[in-house]
C-alpha cells in the first residue's frame, strides 16, 4: 500500500459551508471545547467533543485566524497506538472525509510533526504539513471511503518520523449518494483526493453551496487561451453531478490546434488512478455548436472522437496507472473549425482497504471497552487494524478473517465488569486481566474452544466459579486467586494433565 500523501494547497483557507438541517454530514471544529464550534457565513462547524475521548485541547493566538483553525486538538501520549473519532454514519453510505490541519506552533516547537492517519482501519496517507506552515497556509486531506459499520472512524497515529504530538484542527465528513464515483467497488478501495481543478479559473475554490456535495473545485489556469461558456449546464446530468460553476470558464486552443495541459500539478507516485474529465462547448446553443476531438493521457487514448456538446459530457476512467508528472493532450479531429476545450478534472489515488476485523469480534471488544472503567486511550476504531495500530494489550491473527486472539491487561488497576459478551471472542488463546478492580461475576466461558490461559487473578470478582471452565479443551492456566469467589473447580478439571490452577 502507498504511504505517500498528497498535499492540497490551501491559496484561501477553505470556507466551507453547510447546511446545518443535514444529519448526513458532519463539521467539527476539533479543540473548540465546550464552546459552539465557529461559524463562517452559513457554515456551521460544532465542537468535536463526543466524537473523540482522547487528547487535549488548545487555541492558536495568532492573530487574523480563520476561526476554524484557530482551535485545534493534540495528542501527547506517545505510547497510545492511535487516537481515533467515532462518528455515527449510515452503515455501508459513501463518505468525503476531509481532515484540516494548521499547526501554528501550538506546542512550542518551529516544525509541525509527521505522523499518519488511518480511515476504517486502513493506513490512507501521512500528513506532512511542513511545507505548507513554511508558507503560512493551511493543509487539507481527502479520501473517499464506504462506512463499514453504523460508525465511521478516523483516527491518527504516531510512526517512526513523529518527533512531536500529532494533532488535528478540523474533521468533516460528507455523505456522497450512491451513484456518485460508483465505478469504484468501495467494499474493496478508497478514493484518495489528488487534485479536484477547474481550468480557466483563477478566482475563488468552488465549494458549498455551488458544490451540493461540499467538494472543493481549486482553480487551475496555464498559458492557454481561456473561454467563457454561453450556456448553463445541468449537474444530474453528468456522472459525479459536477457544479454548474465548473462548466463557466474552460481552456481551449485555437482551431487545428493541440491542446497540451500538464495536470495534475504535482508529480504522482506510481499507482492507479481514477479519473473524469469533465467538458462543455463553451458556445451558444445551436445545430454547430460541437466539437470533435481525441483525449490523450501521457500518449495513450483516454478517449477518441469525443463529441462534446453544449449539454457537456463526463469521461473517466475507474484505474489508470500513472506516475510523475502527466499531460492531457486533446488532438481536434480534422476539418473541426473549432479548437478542443476543458473545463474540470478530478483524480483520485486509488488505495486498498487493509480489511476489517471478524464484526462480532470488534462488537464483543467494544463492548469490553464500554464495560471497563477506563480502558486504554487507544481502545476506539478497528481492534486490530492497522496490524501495527492494533489496541494497546489485544493480539490478533490476521488470516481470511481477521481475528482477536488475545488480550492482556495486565496490572492496571482499571475497575470495571466483564461482561458476558468476552464469550464472544471464540478465536480467543488467552485472556490476562489480572491485578485490576473488575467486579462482579465472572461470566460462562464455555465457548471459548481455543482458550489456552485465563489469568483473572487479583481483581474483585465474587460469586462462583463459572463450571463452563470444565468445557474448555485447550485450558492449560487459570489463576484465579485473590478474589472474592466461591465454590470449586469444575471436576472435569481436577485431573487434567499438565493443567496449572491457582485459586
Ligand atoms: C450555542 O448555540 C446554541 C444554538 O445555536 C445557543 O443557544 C447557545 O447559546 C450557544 N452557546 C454558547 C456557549 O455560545
Ligand atoms: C493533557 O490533559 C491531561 C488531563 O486531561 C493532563 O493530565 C495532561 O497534563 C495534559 N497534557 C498536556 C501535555 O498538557
Ligand atoms: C497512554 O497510553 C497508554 C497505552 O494506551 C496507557 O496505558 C496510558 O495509561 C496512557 N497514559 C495516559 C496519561 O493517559
Ligand atoms: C516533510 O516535508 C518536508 C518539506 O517538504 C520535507 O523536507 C521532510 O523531509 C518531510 N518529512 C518527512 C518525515 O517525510
Ligand atoms: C452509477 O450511477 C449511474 C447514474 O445514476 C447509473 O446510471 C449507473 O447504473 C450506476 N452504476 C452502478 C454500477 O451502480
Ligand atoms: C456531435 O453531436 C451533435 C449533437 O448530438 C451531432 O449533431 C453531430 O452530428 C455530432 N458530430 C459527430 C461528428 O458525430
Ligand atoms: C454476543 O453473542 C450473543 C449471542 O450470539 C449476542 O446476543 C450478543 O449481542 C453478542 N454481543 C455483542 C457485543 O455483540
Ligand atoms: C501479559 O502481560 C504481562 C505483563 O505485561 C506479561 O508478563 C505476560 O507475559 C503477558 N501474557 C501473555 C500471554 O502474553
């Protein structure tokens, strides 16, 4: 999988804009606190507190601040494996997620760090926001991912160029209808946002309320001649419901000409891509208001004899490889007596999802997580994903399915229960909750065939020792001394060979 990102550059700091009767997205502007979030025209951004148990808070004093990146939410714990938002989503709904980052030397520190983040399990990208600080700007990332379950999360982590606090200055996520960038099987990849362009323009981004989507259009303009379109284009119309204000300028070339356009601006690293390409005659509507031309990419056909029209047309393209720097060529058909012309584009890095933990094994631990008085930071988003942002304490297998097959919290004094739901985790080899203050009962076990060590010694447990022990065929420890139980060992355990109990 890539671990390279790409970086958008924020010319303006985005404003985003939202309307707030929308259950279907979410705007949070993290670190705000108790306050409400902050409020740019129509747009309303909430604080991000519910969504997130970890990491502290802090606000910029730089002066001139968009409000939204005036706050911001940092993570000190550098041993926690990853600091996750858990946000309720339509299960199997395709989401924008958009994560804003403005460092503003929060911490003290001249460099902002490095660090990753991870969407539904799976490693989308490293955010390096160096550059972007160096020039006094803002940076955004986007990936396009399906909710796996009836949350969504996203969370970031340290790797091994983190040299400071990871931290995150605002979240949003966007609800895409179905048939939007269908072409792509979301159970398998994600879409990572490289560049989203408006060519001819060089005024403001385009985003809500132009974009119904909340997608951010950046205006993109090289030495070609620009035009003006005379005719207003319908958004249902296209594939992936561009905005009408996509379609008001294009660049063009004059008659017999080649049109040569370098985009996307920044050199790509090698992978597949997906990419549409969004065109209009820019003309008045008429019987001649056609034109006819071959779209290349890098020398290879995109697509020949595209007809385009004043109603316009979408052409993409669901995997394409590229790398480094990339060059749409549009050849006009001969005897055409008008140039080609390009009004926007969008490409995305296509990733694969890393997987999902066994659902009733990542229902079992939540349900763990809840019970537990104070679980580890880090006990939020997928247990076991990415392999090396599994939960602090929980081991996993990672096979067809992925699996939990211990989990150890050893001496860390946490109250809490343990709810009956472990027998859940039936690909479990060994439970180790000893020295903490768990009460209550200690719940049937029978189910779990694979279990090999049970330690639930020193804790507050009471009640009697559940008999399903005696049905556990793997068993070769179980420690439970120092509790407050009663009753006996299970006799079909007493003469087990090479069995070691403590009670
Ligand atoms: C937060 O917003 C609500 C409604 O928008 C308003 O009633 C309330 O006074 C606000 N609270 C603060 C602390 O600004
Ligand atoms: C973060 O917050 C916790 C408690 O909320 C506090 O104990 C800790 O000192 C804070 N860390 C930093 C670096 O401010
Ligand atoms: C930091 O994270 C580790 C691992 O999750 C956890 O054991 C520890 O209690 C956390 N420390 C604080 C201060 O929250
Ligand atoms: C982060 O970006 C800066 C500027 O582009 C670069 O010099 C630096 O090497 C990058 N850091 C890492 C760890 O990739
Ligand atoms: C994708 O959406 C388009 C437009 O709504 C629809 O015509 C097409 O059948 C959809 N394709 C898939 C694979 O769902
Ligand atoms: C392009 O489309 C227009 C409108 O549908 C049609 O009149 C024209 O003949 C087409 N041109 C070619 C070369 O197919
Ligand atoms: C554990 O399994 C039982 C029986 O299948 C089920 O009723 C329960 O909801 C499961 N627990 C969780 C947390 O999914
Ligand atoms: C569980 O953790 C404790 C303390 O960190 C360690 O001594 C023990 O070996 C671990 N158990 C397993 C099965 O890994």
């Amino acid at each position: 999988m890539s671990l390279i990102i790409f970086l958008l550059w924020v010319v303006n700091i985005p404003f985003f804009v939202h309307s707030q009767a929308d259950p279907r997205g979410y705007l949070l502007d993290c670190g705000a606190g108790e306050k409400n979030g902050s409020s740019i025209g129509d747009l309303k951004f909430t604080t991000d507190e519910g969504f997130i148990n970890v990491g502290n808070i802090t606000s910029l004093k730089t002066p001139n601040l968009v409000s939204i990146l005036s706050t911001l939410r940092y993570f000190p714990n550098d041993s926690a494996r990853k600091y996750c938002y858990v946000i309720p989503v339509i299960k199997g709904g395709k989401y924008l997620v958009r994560t804003t980052y403005y460092y503003g030397g929060f911490d003290g520190g001249q460099e902002p760090p490095v660090f990753d983040q991870i969407v539904e399990g799976t490693k989308w990208g490293v955010v390096n926001t160096t550059e972007d600080y160096a020039n006094g700007l803002g940076s955004y990332y986007e990936v396009m991912v399906m909710a796996l379950g009836k949350t969504l999360s996203l969370c970031l982590a340290r790797n091994e160029d983190t040299k400071s606090s990871p931290f995150i200055s605002a979240l949003e996520l966007e609800y895409m209808d179905d048939s939007l960038y269908n072409s792509t099987d979301f159970s398998k990849y994600a879409l990572v946002t490289v560049a989203r362009s408006t060519f001819g323009d060089d005024g403001d981004s385009i985003t809500f309320p132009d974009d119904k989507y909340n997608r951010m259009w950046h205006p993109f303009k090289d030495s070609n001649p620009v035009v003006e379109s005379h005719s207003n284009i319908t958004p249902s119309d296209f594939w992936n419901v561009p905005p009408a204000k996509a379609f008001h300028n294009a660049i063009t070339t004059s008659r017999g000409k080649t049109l040569k356009i370098e985009w996307p601006p920044t050199s790509l690293p090698s992978a597949m891509y997906y990419i549409s390409l969004y065109f209009q005659d820019n003309r008045s509507p008429s019987p001649y208001s056609w034109r006819v031309f071959d779209v290349f990419l890098n020398g290879k056909n995109f697509f020949l004899d595209l007809n385009v029209t004043t109603n316009g047309v979408t052409v993409y393209s669901n995997q394409w490889p590229l790398s480094g720097q990339n060059e749409i060529v549009l050849t006009p058909a001969s005897a055409i007596p008008v140039g080609p012309v390009i009004n926007a584009g969008e490409i995305f890095q296509i990733i694969p999802l890393g997987g999902k933990t066994l659902t009733r094994d990542v229902a079992a631990m939540e349900e763990l997580a809840r019970k537990f008085n104070s679980p580890p930071p880090d006990w939020s988003g997928d247990p076991c994903l990415p392999k090396e942002n599994s939960w602090t304490g929980v081991t996993c297998s990672y096979g067809e399915h992925i699996r939990v097959v211990a989990v150890n919290l050893t001496g860390m004094r946490m109250p809490g229960l343990l709810p009956p739901d472990v027998a859940n985790l039936t690909a479990l080899n060994h439970l180790w909750l000893g020295g903490n203050k768990l009460s209550g009962n200690i719940p049937e076990l029978g189910s779990l065939k694979e279990l090999q060590t049970l330690h639930l010694e020193d804790n507050q447990f009471e009640g009697k020792v559940p008999q399903s022990l005696g049905q556990l065929p793997e068993i070769r420890e179980i420690f439970l001394q120092d509790n407050k139980l009663n009753g006996h060992i299970p006799s079909e355990l007493e003469n087990k060979k090479g069995l070691s109990i403590q009670m």
